[in-house]
C-alpha cells in the first residue's frame, strides 16, 4: 500500500516537472496574416531583383541557412532578422520610384509591428539566444558586409521573399508547436 | 551743365525708386494672398476603411487642389524626411481622402494635407495625434439566415479580406451547447447545421481582423423554425379527403354535363299539358249519333283555320 501511493507520488511529480519543463520549452509564436506585405513584396519582386547585379552571391540562403533553424531558434532568430532589416537594410536603401517606395515602406512597417509583437516574448523569456542562433545571424552580416553597401542592401530587399516564407512557415498558429 | 557725378547720382536715384517701385505690390501681394492651409484635420475609420477629412479652404478664384502625404512609424523613427505621396489623393479636389490603400501596417501614422491654387501652394497641416488603424470601428456585420429545407444556411456580408467571422449556432431550448465556426469564405453561401424537424435554432455573428487582433460586438441573434411531423400528417389527410371529393364530384359533374349537352342539342320536346290526351280520342268528341255530323263539321271547321294557320 505504502509502495502504491510513494509510485503515484513520484508519478505525479514527474509528470509536473514535465510540464514546467515544457513550458519553458514552449515556442513563442507570434502569428500574423502575411498575406498582404507577401503580396506587397510580388508586385515589387521584378524591379527590385532587376536591379541586383550580383546574381551569383547570396545573403540570407547561404547552405540554407534558415531552412536548417529550428524550432527553439525561431524567436531568436525571427527578432535578430527582423532587426537586420529594419535597422539596416531599409536605411542603407534609397528608393526614388514612389510606386517601389510604397511597397517598401508597407512592409518595413509591418517588422516595426511584428518587432512590437515579439516584445512580450523577450519579457518572458522565451527568445532565448542559443549558439546556433547567433551563428545563422553572424553568418548573414557577413555576407551582408562585404558587399557594397546600396548593392547589399538591394540584394538583401530581393531576398525578401525568402525571409517572408519562412516567417509564414515558423508563425502560424496551427502549426505543431 | 550737368558733371559725370550728378549723371550717376540721377541714375542710381531713378534705379532704386524702380527698385521700389517694383517691391510695392510684391509686399501687397505677400500680404493679402496667402494660401491658407486646410484645418481641422481628422480621421473617421468603420471596419477598417479609413477617411481622412479637412475643412476646405474657400478662397475665391481657380479650383483648389489638395495633395495628402503619408509617413508610417518606420518612416518618422528611421528617414524623418521622407514622406509619401497618397495612392489616391495626389492631388485631390475634395475636402476628404480614401486612406486605406495607403495605411497598410498597424502602426501610427503621420498624415499631412496641403492645398494648391494655380501656382500658390499652401503650409502642411498635419494630422495630431497620428492615426493607427487598430482605433478603426468594428461593426455587427450583416447576415442572412435561411433554411433550404432541413439545412440551417446562413450568408455573410463581404467586407473584406481583412476579416474573418465567428458565428455562434445553438438549438433554442435550455441547456443547448452553442457551436462557434470560423468563416473565411465570403459572399458565398454556407451550411451550419441540419435541422431537426419542430425545433428552432438561433445564429448570432462577429467579426475578427487578424491584423489588428480585435473582434466586432456580436450581431442581434436571428432564429428560425423548421416544421413539425404533424403538418406533414395533416398535409396527408387533407389531401386524402380532398382525392376522395374529386373521385366522387368528377364523375357527378360529368354525368351532369352530358345530361345539360343532350338537352341542349337534341331537346325532347313535352307536350304542354293542355295538349295532352290524356283520353282515347273517340271519347274527347262524345257526341251523340245525331250530332255526329255537326261534331265533324264542327271538327272539320275546327281543324280548317288550323290548317291555314299552320
């Protein structure tokens, strides 16, 4: 009788140390309809890539970088791109055709939202920075820096699209966490 | 005699009265005609549409145009100078401008107006506090509740790709679970339920704009009733006794018929009483032997005006 109720005891207490554990574990997803700045970025994608004169280099897919991030880096690595861009691509980008500028400035402006929305994830902890993470990130500034500054910086605007399907991909919400 | 000195003093006299001249109405010109710049500035958002509207400047003389920029948070936190043309109000005539194309994100926005008459042009007034779409109204939307037989249907009002609806279904009668579906589809038909037959069952609708994360109050419930089985039932005896009624009233009505045809066609004549024999004839004319000639006469003569009458 005593040996039953210790066994049920321990169960208990693993079982509650589980969940804990899961939920510190538990990713922050930050889900968004993309449907209109992925459309924003097609209607743009042919002028801005035209203008990428390094066709053979690469900034953000090198040996598939965001392919191979998993799902605890995702947060981490969703803040640090997002930075990326809005910290730096767009301000190195100067745009005159106002038609480009629009969809430009519709989807700058929604990573501002998207940064905003993160916030509460990186309150509570749950955007930890692991290695893995901050390697991917070191690797796509690199890339980033030793190319021209206007020329990264449009070669970066045409690889948009590439960072916006994995950010539909990673953020939804029925997908298993 | 005038020396080179007093030449040149006469020149430059003359120089800058034209000088001056000149500058007068300039400074008239500045003073009176300015371009005023359009006030009261505001935005009035229903279901994620957006309606910029300003006061407009009445000033006599050509048409006034008006030029609407927008700058979103990136913009005013990152390129402060830069400030975008709208996609439908550059220019513009009317004191107002359909905004929603150009707020494309939920964060604020600075909004500027200025107006145009020929070649005068007008300051900014830009629009304080800046606008974020996430203040937009969200209404009830509109739905139509049908019943295509036993089917619960139920049709929603389009407003956009922007929203999703909720519509909450329940069977009225205490303790019914109420059933929430989520609606993406829109301006097409779509089946909730199949009705059981003598309940009712009530829908009631909201609306949720995933970009700004809030949902619309709910619409006024709708309810609606299928028929019982007893109608049915009834249904069938009525239209049991109602056969039987033709069965029995259609060959009568018939039969009638024919007896109206005949007598319309080929009448059988009846004699009128008076005309009747009702007798033998020998005993109408029952006269005696000794007047047998003068009945016979009388016969005789009786039936002459008859012959000519005839």
């Amino acid at each position: 009788m005593k040996a039953q109720r210790v066994s049920l005891l321990l169960v208990a207490a693993v079982l509650l140390l589980c969940s804990v554990h899961a939920r510190g574990l538990r990713r922050c997803l930050v889900s968004m309809d993309m449907r209109h700045v992925v459309e924003s970025f097609q209607e743009i994608k042919k002028a801005i890539q035209a203008k990428d004169t390094f066709q053979n280099v690469t900034i953000l897919s090198t040996s598939e970088t965001l392919h191979r991030i998993k799902p605890l880096d995702v947060c981490c690595v969703t803040k640090n791109l997002l930075a990326f861009y809005v910290d730096k691509v767009f301000k190195d980008h100067q745009e005159l055709n106002p038609q480009i500028l629009r969809k430009l400035s519709s989807i700058a402006n929604f990573f501002l939202y998207m940064q905003k929305a993160l916030q509460p994830c990186q309150e509570q902890r749950q955007c930890h920075c692991r290695e893995e993470a901050t390697n991917a990130t070191r690797i796509i500034h690199d890339n980033y820096d030793q190319l021209e500054v206007r020329s990264a910086a449009i070669k970066s605007l045409g690889e948009l699209d590439v960072f916006l399907a994995w950010l539909d991909k990673n953020h939804q919400e029925n997908s298993a966490a | 005699i005038q020396t080179p000195s007093t030449v040149l003093e006469e020149i430059l006299a003359s120089l800058i009265m034209w000088f001056f001249y000149t500058l007068i109405p300039c400074l008239l010109i500045d003073g009176v005609a300015i371009l005023p710049a359009p006030q009261n500035l505001s935005v009035q958002s229903t279901n994620m549409k957006h309606l910029l509207t300003w006061s407009p400047v009445m000033v006599p003389g050509e048409i006034i145009y008006y030029f609407v920029e927008y700058q979103g948070e990136y913009e005013s936190l990152y390129m402060s100078h830069v400030w975008i043309p709208s996609s439908w109000c550059s220019p513009t005539k009317g004191p107002e401008c359909d905004i929603t194309d150009d707020i494309t994100a939920t964060v604020p926005y600075n909004l500027r107006v200025r107006a145009t008459q020929g070649s005068e042009t007008s300051a900014w007034s830009t629009l304080k506090p800046p606008f974020n779409r996430n203040s937009t109204i969200l209404t009830p939307p509109g739905m139509d509740v049908t019943k295509d037989g036993f089917h619960l249907v139920i049709k929603l009002e389009d407003l956009g790709s922007q929203f999703e609806f909720l519509v909450a279904y329940w069977r009225r009668e205490p303790g019914a679970k109420e059933h929430v579906k989520v609606v993406r589809s829109r301006g097409i038909p779509v089946h909730l339920e199949t009705m059981e037959p003598g309940a009712a069952y009530c829908v009631k609708v909201q609306t949720f704009v995933k970009a700004i994360r809030r949902h619309s109050p709910f619409s006024q419930a709708e309810c609606v009733k299928v028929q019982g089985e007893t109608l049915p039932l009834a249904l069938a005896l009525f239209g049991f006794v109602g056969f039987m009624l033709i069965l029995v009233v259609v060959p009568l009505s018939i039969w009638k018929m024919g007896r109206l045809l005949r007598h319309s066609c080929c009448p059988v004549v009846v004699l009128p009483d008076t005309l009747k024999i009702t007798n033998s004839p020998q005993k109408l004319i029952s006269c005696r032997r000794e007047e047998v000639e003068a009945c016979v006469t009388a016969m005789l003569s009786s039936e002459e005006p008859f012959r000519t009458w005839i």
